[in-house]
C-alpha cells in the first residue's frame, strides 16, 4: 500500500462563540465538532478538497481571508487554530515528500495558524 495524503482538518478554539465563523464556513466543510464546554468553544472542520496537502491548505486561508468582519473578529478571538494535515502511512514507496511553500507558509502565519500532520497507521482510511 501506497503512503498517502488523506485530508486536511481546521480546528480553532475560543472564549467567545464561533457560531458565525461555522456558519460562514459551513457550506464548503464538515463539521466534526462544535461545542462547548465551561468557557472554552471549540470547532474541528473536515475540508474536502480532493489533490494535495498543498491546495487543501490554499483552499482553507482562502475561506478565512473571506470572513465577513464580525466572523474575522469571533475569529481573531481563538486562542488556537491549526490545519491538520492527515496522512496513511504505506510499504511504498520509499519515501514521500510535500511541501508547503512559503507564500502559503506567510498566508497561515497572518491567519495565526499552526500546522499539525497526522500519520495514520496502515489501513486505518483504506482497510488494507
């Protein structure tokens, strides 16, 4: 079985309501988690765009950068944001390399979000 890439998850947590930054983003995610508990509001978003590790993260700070500004500001408000990039571990081949380059790399950072990779255990996703 091939390493591959799998998808991309934003999670981002608060002391205040993320409700309009779900809402805004809702059509083109799937939620995992929005919750409270105590104080803290905490989002998990599943992005679904099919290629690379690349385009998936492209796609994620182009649905931020279009935050209307009461969105921005619920946004502006997390005092954690991170893409998580999942991946399936493989037999093949040898190795695998992504890059993130760096004009995306300044998007994250003016996003204020962190960067997390995931690596799965064979056959976790395809059952193999």
């Amino acid at each position: 079985m091939e390493t591959r890439y799998i998808t991309a998850d934003l999670e981002f947590d608060a002391p205040t309501s993320l409700d309009r930054v779900v809402a805004e983003l809702e059509p083109e995610v799937v939620i995992h988690l929005h919750d409270r508990t105590g104080e803290l509001h905490s989002v998990a978003l599943g992005i679904a765009v099919e290629g690379s590790p690349e385009a998936s993260v492209a796609h994620i700070c182009a649905l931020l950068e279009r935050l209307s500004p009461p969105a921005r500001h619920a946004w502006d408000q997390c005092t954690r944001r991170v893409v998580d990039l999942a991946f399936e571990s493989g037999t093949t081949p040898k190795d695998v390399t992504y890059i993130v380059p760096a004009g995306l790399v300044r998007r994250l950072g003016e996003l204020g979000l962190a960067i997390a990779v995931t690596v799965y255990r064979v056959g976790f996703y395809s059952g193999e």
